[in-house]
C-alpha cells in the first residue's frame, strides 16, 4: 500500500491550491480501500459466519460470498448450522464490557484546586458516560473488533444539532451559532484509514483519515461557509454514486438480513456522496496539524484541527483497539478468522452425521419376487404384521441391520469443539456454568483467574482504548462547552447527590476542568467479577471476624460497605444518615467552607469523630491540606469531642451512686428495712472449724 505524501499535502496547503488537496486525497483513498481487500474478504467471511449464514463461497464475480448453489447432485445433502461463534463472541464480548471500568482524572499536583478538578473530572466522566451510552458503545466495539479485527472510536464535536447559541462579535453584533455537543462513534476498518507504518499505535502515524457515504445536505449544513478552513465550495457538492468496494461492502452491511446474508446491492445512495476527513500529524510549521475534508471531489475545509489539544499526540478524533495486535501491521487480527475453519469442520460432520441417519441407519429390507407384498406396505410401524407368499426355496423378507456413524465421527466432532473453546478462551466459567466437580466458591475463583490469565493483553488494550477515548472526550468537553449545558449540571447533581465532595453550581463550563487532563483506568478494573464468589468470601470473612465488628451499632462505617457489597444501597438507617452527612461536613472543610459545618445536638458525635479522625490518619492529609483547613479539622473534631463529654458527664450526673438509697435514713436506724434494701450489705457469717455457721455475740 502506497502511504500518502503528507510533505507534498503540506505544500499544496500553504500554496493554496484547495483544487490539487482535493484531487490528492481523493486518489489516495480509491487507492488505499482497495489495498485492503485482502483483509475485507476475510471481515466479510467472518460476520457472514457470526450471523448463522455458513454454506457459503467466496464469489470471484461480485467480490462477495454467496450462498452454495443448490443443484440435482447436490440437493440431498443436508446442511446444518450449530453456531458455535455465535455465542462464542457474546461471551467475549460480555467478558470485556460486564464490568464497567473505574475511571479516575489524575492531578497534576497536591494543590487543593488540582485536587477538586480531578474530583470534578471524575463527576463529568460519570454522567457523560451514561449520557454518550458508553456502555453500548464499548459493547459494539468489542463485538466488532472480534469480527474485523480493529475497531475506531471517533470522540468529536457535531454543530449540525438543532440548538444555538447567540454569541457577540467584536463590534457588538449579535450572531446565532450552533450550539454543538461532543459526539461518540464506533467506527470500523471499511471507513478508517490509518497510516500503515503506523504499526505500534495509530498516533504513531503521520495521517488518518475516514470516509463514508454522507447526505449532501448534511453536508452542506456543515460545510456551506467562507473563512477559518472552510472554502465555500460546499454549495456545488452534488450527489455522487462513485463508491469504492469497500465503502459498497460496509454499505451493504446496513442492509444486512442475517442467515439470508447481504442485500445484493447497498442502500439507495441517490442524494449522498463520500465525504472524506483526512488529518494530517503536526509538524513545526503548523503546530496544530491541519484537517482536510473532501466531498465529490471538492475540498470544502482545508484548516487547522480542531482536535489539538493538551500534548501534542492528540491531533486526531480517533482511538484504536484490535481484539489481537498483529506485529508488522496496523491493522490486527480477529477473532472469528481462527474459528471459522473448525466451525466448517464441525458443520461437515453434522452434515455426514444427518446424510448418514437418513441414507443408512434405519433399517432396510430384501423382499423377495413373487412374496405378493405391496409397495410400501413395510413402514416400521410398531406391531406391524407382514402377509407373505413363501417361495419353493423358502425365501421370505429379510430385513438389514442399518449402518450408524463410526464413533470416530462423533470423536473428532468434541475434539473440535474443545479446539474452538480452546481458542478462543472461552470455558465454561467464563460462559456462566459451573464446571462438573466444583462446588466451592474459592474453587470456581480459582477456575475465574486461571481463564483471565490467558486474555491479560486483550484487557490491558481494553483498558487503555477506554483511557485513551474518555481523555478525548473531556478536552473536547473542556474546549467546547462554553456555555453551560442544565443537562449535564441536573445529571451531575443528581449521580453526586450524597457524595458531596464534588461541588457544581449552574454556571458550569468546560474551563472549570482546567488543562492537562489526564484519564486513567485503574488496572483490571474492568475485569468480570463473580457477585456470587465475592459475596461469599464476604461472608466467611464478616463470620470468621476477620473485617471486624460490621453491625450498624458498632461499626456503621463497615456496615454500609458491607451491605453495598450485597446491593443494599438504599436502606435506611439513622447510621447511614449520620456517615453521609459527616462526610460532607469533610468536604466542606477541605473547601475552607467553615460557615457550613456545624454540629447538631442530634449528630451521632461517635460516628462523626471516627469519620474525621480517619481522615486526618490519612498520610497525604497534611501533605494536602494548609495550616488554615488542618486548623479547621483540629476545631471540628474538638466540637465533636466536647459534645461527647458532656453527654458523659451528664449521663454521670443523673445516675445514682453506687451506695445511695431513697428509703429514709431513720428507717434503717429503727431496723424497719432489711440492710440489703437500704444498700447496705451485711458482713459475712462467721465460720466455725467445722464449717458450720457460729453465732455473733
């Protein structure tokens, strides 16, 4: 594949020549999709086979697969499908996404206000995620990296929304901008072109560009304007049906009907075109990189990228992950592609297994000329009597033994199977049972880290293709949202109702999550966890004591982990009240908000000192924090402290001594109320050498 000359596109950009960019992009692409046709056959072989449509040929011809023809020589025999890929990529894909990973902003220091932004950061990942439909999302992207090897997540920003903004200009005027919002999408190797000395990552590159069919309205929308990049040439983009085979397969895909296989044709693109994005990698004169879009063969943007940001590497919109990295190319390895031949294997033994139980197994008879029997009068029906005529020789119908599958067959088909699991790392742990002789939860756990250990690599690019695409979004976030956005602010509210560390008021905007924002996962956090294997070594720790004392009386703190563990977040409890609300009196003095934190007569003051106290033990705190919140800190647990002093000492007041009594004193004088009653205790017996009782003179 000949890679594109990015020196050449630099000089056409700073000469001008939008007419030569565009003529440059364009026979690169058509070039480059067909580079890759090699490697769309084997795509387009493995979701035929995903779907259940496995009786297929690859078709010279049309350049597609297609169904086995059904001619007079081949019409007997049968052709079943047992879908083992199938359920196969569910598993696999269930395995990378089940779990949703932790993601966490870095600080860039120790400093309160870098301390609060990672904490903000973190609170805008959370409700963008549910709001983008991460989940989804990721789920499309493993399943389709099991299919065609490597998927592209595209984190960008779409003013083609119905919402605008008025902005002033520097004179004064008011102009109606679009308001945009941050998009995500999942895209796939028959529209993302990276380039392929690129092999390491796709940021290692000196291009990549994308291209797709696009209405030309849509087109015209966006494009349709003078100045900053855009050349005003959007206006005579027409409708174009030049479709590469490439882009034509991943069109056809649309119209995909499962075990029926593609439509024979793609979707009707009579008022679209292909509209190609091409980024090219900053260098020393354009420090930004530059963007260059082509639509039906006319540049209609040719400007700086939009998506510089931060550090220099993040020049694109794009994020990769390939479900096997291959090592000397950039586009990597499916999973499907090493399972379809044991998949055929399989498919070709049933075939045999039902010709055979059709042709050979039942049982065939020898009925002699002349024993008067009718046609088909033997059917093997139970009871079945046979009226025959007995030759001279004694010849009478004779039945034949039928001929089943050699055990061989059935042999090599479970030998396969085995084969195809094994491959693909798919046992029966990971699929949900429980394999035959472990009972244990320890056992299966045991079975659960043995079956990861294999996919170690796959989720290390997991983890890093959903860092990669969260760091993404939150610039664009950052850059873009300069108003502020009441849906996002109501879903932070609303996910950090209790956890009141994080503060947003209305006036949110993107600035407030400051520069260098750096997204991390915490390393095989989004591995599958059992609920059931934990919940049970919970349960045998909390009984054997080993997290100590858990009930709300004597550790409420442990209590309310303990019972999140078992997915009781909601039940109420006046300890769970009084742990919420002494950590946010926490977060109040973190944020000098002395005014705030105030201590109630009805505050459980044990649970408050215990919460405040763990959190001046923590190392970093005084690392963290100035003289003036420590000072705070100190102030507040003093509060807490004297409150539960003077409840002891109250409490002390108002019992009675020890050796005090209401029966008046002259009662007992006058011997009318028993020494024991008046809380006096009588001396003891005296004891003779006997051991009898002696009188007291």
């Amino acid at each position: 594949m000949q890679t594109l000359d990015t020196k050449k596109l630099y000089d056409l950009y700073d000469k001008g020549d939008i007419e030569g960019l565009a003529s440059e992009v364009s026979t690169h692409y058509n070039s480059a999709s067909g580079s890759i046709d090699a490697l769309a056959k084997i795509w387009n072989e493995n979701i035929r086979f995903y779907e259940g449509d496995q009786h297929i040929y690859y078709n010279d011809v049309t350049r597609q697969y297609d169904k086995i023809p059904t001619t007079k020589y081949n019409e007997f025999i049968p052709r079943p499908v047992t879908n083992y890929i199938f359920p196969i990529v569910n598993t696999m894909t269930a395995f990378l996404t089940k779990n949703r990973p932790q993601v966490n902003a870095r600080e860039n220091s120790t400093q309160d206000e870098d301390v609060n932004r990672a904490k903000l950061c973190d609170a805008v990942a959370d409700a963008k995620w549910e709001m983008d439909d991460e989940t989804m999302r990721h789920v499309d992207a493993a399943k389709m990296s099991m299919l065609v090897s490597t998927v592209f997540r595209k984190d960008f920003w779409d003013t083609g929304g119905p919402q605008t903004v008025e902005v002033p200009d520097d004179k004064g005027n008011v102009q109606i901008m679009p308001l945009g919002e941050n998009k995500v999408a999942i895209l796939s190797p028959f529209e993302v072109f990276p380039d392929p000395n690129a092999v390491s990552d796709i940021d290692d590159g000196q291009y990549i560009y994308e291209a797709r069919m696009q209405n030309v309205e849509w087109i015209k929308e966006n494009y349709d304007k003078k100045g900053n990049g855009y050349t005003g040439l959007a206006k005579d983009v027409e409708p174009n049906k030049k479709v590469t085979a490439i882009l034509g397969y991943a069109e056809r895909l649309k119209g995909s009907t499962g075990k029926s296989g593609l439509t024979s044709s793609a979707p009707k693109i009579d008022d679209g075109c292909v509209l190609i994005e091409l980024y090219l990698r900053p260098n020393r004169k354009h420090k930004k990189g530059i963007t260059i879009v082509v639509a039906d063969d006319k540049a209609i943007f040719a400007g700086e990228t939009r998506y510089t940001y931060g550090a220099s590497i993040n020049w694109h919109p794009y994020t990769s992950f390939s479900f096997a990295r291959h090592p000397f190319r950039a586009l990597g390895l499916t999973l499907v592609e090493h399972l379809v031949p044991l998949q055929r294997r399989i498919n070709a033994i049933d075939s045999l297994i039902i010709l055979t139980r059709m042709l050979m197994a039942s049982p065939q008879w020898l009925i002699p000329k002349g024993s008067k029997i009718p046609d088909n009068y033997i059917s093997g029906a139970p009871g079945l009597c046979i009226e025959y005529t007995r030759g001279m020789k004694g010849e009478k119908p004779e039945r034949l033994q039928g001929l089943g599958v050699d055990v061989s067959v059935y042999q090599e088909r479970e030998k396969a199977v085995e084969e195809i699991h094994r491959i693909a790392g798919s046992n029966e742990v990971m699929s949900g049972l429980r394999p035959e002789g472990v009972t244990t939860a320890s056992g299966l756990n045991i079975l659960l880290e043995q079956s990861y250990t294999q996919h170690a690599p796959l989720i290390q690019a997991w983890e890093k293709f959903i860092e990669k695409g969260q760091t993404k979004k939150l610039n664009l976030i950052r850059r873009f949202y300069k108003e502020p956005r009441e849906a996002l602010i109501n879903r932070i509210k609303a996910m950090n109702k209790d956890a009141l560390d994080v503060q947003i008021d209305d006036t949110f905007t993107g600035q407030a999550l400051g520069d260098n924002i750096d997204i991390r996962v915490e390393a095989g956090s989004s591995l599958p966890r059992s609920k059931i294997v934990e919940q049970s070594q919970l349960q045998e720790l909390g009984v054997g004591g080993m997290l100590g004392p858990i009930t709300p009386q004597e550790n409420p703190i442990a209590n309310r982990e303990f019972l999140r563990r078992f997915g009781v977040t909601d039940f109420p409890t006046p300890t769970n009240l009084d742990v919420t609300r002494a950590k946010w009196e926490n977060s109040m003095l973190r944020q000098k908000r002395f005014d705030q934190v105030v201590v109630l007569p009805i505050d459980n003051h044990d649970i408050h000192l215990k919460i405040v106290t763990d959190e001046m033990k923590r190392p970093e705190f005084y690392m963290r924090n100035d003289e003036e919140i420590i000072a705070g800190y100190i102030r507040h647990k003093e509060e807490h402290e004297g409150e539960v002093m003077a409840a002891a000492n109250a409490q002390a007041q108002a019992q009675p001594q020890a050796n005090s009594t209401n029966v008046p004193a002259e009662l007992i004088s006058q011997g009318g109320v028993p020494q024991e009653a008046a809380g006096q205790r009588p001396p003891p017996p005296a004891v003779g050498e006997a051991g009898a009782p002696i009188a007291v003179q």
